[in-house]
C-alpha cells in the first residue's frame, strides 16, 4: 500500500466509525465536546501509526481502543474529583481491564447513545449553521476541509463555526440526556429541520456554479436514514426520509449536458432512480401507518410521491397534489405554499381558478419581491388568451428575478408575447 | 456513490456457521441503522434458478442447477457510501468476519459502482466475462 492509499483507507474507516467513536465516548465521558476532540486525537494516532505498522485486520476495533484509552486517561486523571460518575468509571476500567474484547467494543448497541449524540448536536441553542456543521461533523463523520467544500467556503469558517459551537455547548451546561415527551417532538423538529436544510442546500444549491450538490444531499439522506433507526416510532421523521428520497430520486434528471435546469413537467422520467422512490414509497406508507399522513414533512412528501407515480407527466393527479398543497397550507400558513397550490389548482381546473388562489395572495407582503409570483401569474394568464397582461407579468418577473438564468428565461417568455396579437 | 456487493464462492455453499450468521446479522443491522446499507438479499441454491440465453440468434432457456457453474452466487446488498474507499473498507470489514467466523471457506466479495444514468457511460460489455451490463 502507497502512502496516499493507507490515508485513503484510514479516512474510510474513520468515516464509518466516527459516530461509534464519539458515541461511545459520550456516554463514558458525559461530555461530548470532549469526546469529540478525543475521537480526533484517535484518528492523528491512527495517521501516525498506519503508515509504519501497516492497516490493522480490524481497523475499527483499533480506532475504538485506542480512543477508549484516551478517555479512560482523561477518567482516571479526573478521579481525584471524585465525580458522580466514580461507579461508572471503575466499572468501565474494570471491564477494560478484564475483557480487551474489540468486537464488544463495536457493537455495543450505542442507539441511545447516538440519538442524545444528534439531540446534543442539533440543539437549539445553536444557530442553524451550527447545527448543520456539527451534525455533517459528528453524525456522518466528514472533516472540516470536506464540510467547507460542501459549503464553498474557506476551511477556517467551518472550524471556527465547529469551535464556537463546541464551546457554546460546553458552556451551557445542558443535560446530556434524551428529551422526552413534549420535548421530544420540539427537539426532534429542531433535528429534522437541520436534516431538511442540509439537504436542500445540496439540491438547491442556493450558490455557486452547481446546480446540485450531491454530496450534501447523500449526507443528509443518510442522516435521514440513521434517525429513521434511532426513532422508528416518528411519523415525521419517515415523512422527511421519503420526502427526501422522492425528491433525489430526479437528481440524473434534472439537467441537461449544458447544466441548464429541466423542469420536472419536461424531465426524462427513465432517468429517475426507481429504486429511490420504491424506498421513498416505503418510508411515506410507514409514516401513514403511525397516523402521521398529516404532518409537514409527509405532506410534501405525498405531494412528490403524486409526480413519482405519474408515468407521464400529463397523467400527474394534480387534483390530487392541490388538495395536499390545501392540507399543508392549513398547517403552516405560507403565501408561498399558496403559491403553489394555485400552480396546482390551475392544472387541476383550469386557469381561471388557478388565478382566482393566486388574486387572495397577490398583496401578501412576503411575495412583494418574489418573482415566482408574478411568473405564475403570467404563465395563468397566458393560458387564458390574456397576453397584455401575461407579458406584462413577464416582465415584472424578469425585472424581480435574482438569478441570471431565471431572468433570461422571464424575459424571453415576455418576448415571445410581444408578437401575438394582444387579445386584452 | 452506490455499490452492489455480489458474494461468491467456488464451495458447495453449505449455509453459514451459526456464528457468521450471528456476526453477519450485527453488521447488516448497524450498516441498516447507519444509513449506509439500502438493500440486501441471500440467494437461494442454483436448483431454484434458470438461465436465458442467445447462442447464434436462438434464445434457450436453461433449467439449474447448473453443472458447469464454477462460482455460486450466495447474495448481494447495495450501499449508499463516499467513494471507492469506503466501499473496500466496508467488504474487509464483512469477509474479515467470514475469515473470524468460519475458517476454510472460501470465496469473493465482489464490488461494483453503479452507473450513473444519463452521466457515466456504462461498460457495454465487459471483455473478459462477456456479460452485457444494461445500465
């Protein structure tokens, strides 16, 4: 093995047993700042060791030890303190000391441990950057310098976010502990909301040359996939795994070989990832089976199984879509989720009832620089032979569009009406 | 990146030791639970399957067990992972553990990156083995 092979193979291994790590330290330690940082000093070992004795037959069992070490250093050093968790302590070093027993060490069933671990990661009390940063760090193992590639920032601005939000963990004091009861499902929203940003700040790709970041996508669907494990008794959290899936699912089809964005009306549906969405499928029936067909995540998540299971996209059930699109509004009130039910009422019954939802949003201040909102509009009333007003739209969509390309695409759709013979 | 995982094996596949079978069911349930593993599956004996194949334009269709058959299919799982890196990490961890578990058997864990559609080209049809891939 060359060098550059042994550091690829240790990144590999350490990606896949980070969590272990730092779960398992979590609860020896009670600190999970700290047992992050002695997960850390477990991997420098290992890049300092592998190379001269070569990768071990069980590398994670080798990781998994030698941190054990660290923080059974850290324990005994603390002893003197005489801490709550003395008992705890010699039991550990008692167990250490008479059974070495590796493979015990990796399968420890640390479930518990991993779900306080996301909890602690994905706490309120950070910002939501912070959160995402921590969660892409601890939970799925990704170093700083590949965080800030995701992120198309410099490498010191993911550290000092790690940092900061260490230290604000540290200082708060906060319980390690599972929440329970009510404050379980506010904690878990605060978990899935990093989850959900995480993933679409990869399918969005809210800046830079890409459209779509597809590693930050697999992230946050594999963390998905983790609290589907850890808490498979929550509706939401298999309404957002579906949600996801769905949504990944067009990934391949959603550019063309110039990169310029497809349409979902317009994608090549043999390109999408059936496998996907038979998985994402799965997920949506089984938060239905937890009574949870009504929740924020599962809702959207209906709504893109409708265009999942539309073998074409002219027999899309948009009747279908915009009485979901009615559910979610009435769970979250969003002039933005009532933009989208006019598309979908428009389809359904034709576009003067379309503009009929748009007309009671028109004035909703949150819109007031929204440039779907006129391109909606336009798209309506162009259906409808009105192509004064239609161009109009067009324009004011173009003028109030942020990104270039969507600008160009406004304004070529105004373009294209200045020819027709204005019937309005 | 996903990866299907194909185990075989040139031994009359006798089932698993029940210790193997204990090992292989911990790691499929932490790799279920780590979000890594999306989908596995063991294969029943060459008795149960069949074979279609075109020889100079005809189809035939072969009924198993297959006599001539040198390697037997025994399962398969598909990973969602990183990279190439992880991938071989992840088939160590799992042979390491046939090795642990039940000396003197013998056999491959052979991996394979999916293509991506409308992206990579896939191989159309491996050299050596001549085996078409559709992807």
């Amino acid at each position: 093995m060359t060098a550059a092979d042994i550091d690829q193979t240790i990144h590999a291994v350490w990606r896949v047993v980070q969590p272990r790590l730092i779960a398992t330290l979590s609860r020896m330690l009670r600190d999970v700042p700290l047992a992050e940082e002695l997960t850390q000093d477990a991997l420098v070992a290992a890049l300092e060791a592998w190379p001269s004795i070569g990768v071990p037959d069980n590398p994670g069992a080798w990781l998994m030890t030698t941190a054990k070490r660290r923080a059974l250093d850290v324990l005994r050093r603390g002893r003197m303190l005489s801490d709550k968790h003395d008992m705890l302590t010699r039991d550990m070093l008692q167990e250490q000391e008479i059974v070495p027993d590796f493979d015990a060490a990796l399968d420890d069933d640390i479930g518990d441990e991993l779900l306080r671990l996301v909890f602690t990661a994905c706490h309120p009390i950070l910002s939501r950057e912070a959160r995402a940063a921590l969660a892409l760090r601890m939970i799925c193992g990704l170093t700083t310098s590949e965080i800030a590639r995701a992120y198309l920032v410099p490498d010191t601005t993911i550290s000092q976010r790690i940092v900061r939000a260490k230290r604000t963990l540290s200082n708060s004091g906060l319980a390690y502990e599972t929440p329970s009861g009510e404050a379980l499902s506010e904690r878990l929203a605060s978990v899935l909301e990093v989850v959900y940003l995480i993933f679409n700040e990869g399918y969005l790709a809210a800046r830079g040359e890409e459209w779509l970041r597809p590693q930050l996508c697999d992230e946050a669907l594999r963390m998905g996939r983790v609290l589907a494990g850890l808490a498979p008794d929550e509706p939401e959290v298999h309404g957002l795994v579906a949600l996801m899936d769905l949504n990944a699912s067009r990934a391949h089809a959603r550019t063309d070989a110039n990169g310029d964005p497809i349409l979902l009306m317009d994608q090549n549906r043999a390109l999408w990832d059936w496998l996907q969405i038979r998985r994402g499928l799965l997920s949506l029936e089984r938060a239905r089976e937890l009574d949870g067909a009504g929740g924020f995540y599962a809702l959207q998540a209906a709504i893109a199984a409708c265009h999942a299971t539309a073998e074409t996209a002219a027999s899309t059930d948009w009747q279908r879509i915009a009485q979901l699109y009615a559910e979610l509004a009435r769970l979250v009130r969003s002039p933005v989720i009532e933009l989208n039910r006019a598309v979908a009422v428009g389809m359904a019954w034709g576009p003067q009832a379309g503009l009929d939802v748009l007309d009671e949003i028109a004035s909703a201040p949150a819109l007031a620089s929204y440039h779907h909102l006129p391109a909606v509009r336009g798209d309506l009333l162009q259906k409808l032979g009105r192509f004064k007003e239609a161009r109009q739209a067009f324009e004011t969509a173009a003028h109030l569009a942020t990104n270039a390309r969507e600008r160009v695409l406004m304004e070529r759709r105004a373009a294209g009406l200045s020819d027709v013979g204005g019937s309005a | 990146m996903r990866f299907m995982y194909i185990v075989t094996s040139s031994k009359p596949m006798a089932g698993p030791s029940p210790a193997l079978a204990e090992a292989m069911q911990r790691i499929s349930e932490r790799e279920i639970k780590a979000g890594r593993m999306i989908d596995n599956g063991g294969l029943m004996p060459l008795s149960t399957g069949a074979r279609v194949r075109i020889i100079d334009g005809e189809l035939s269709v072969i009924d198993g067990p297959f006599i001539e058959a040198k390697e037997v299919v025994g399962g398969y799982a598909i990973f969602e992972l990183h990279d190439k890196a992880e991938a071989l990490a992840m088939a160590k961890e799992f042979m390491q553990l046939h090795l642990d578990h039940m000396p003197g058997w013998d056999g491959t864990c052979e991996l394979r990156a999916f293509a991506t559609p409308g992206v990579d080209i896939a191989c159309e049809v491996d050299a050596k083995s001549g085996v078409a891939a559709h992807a």
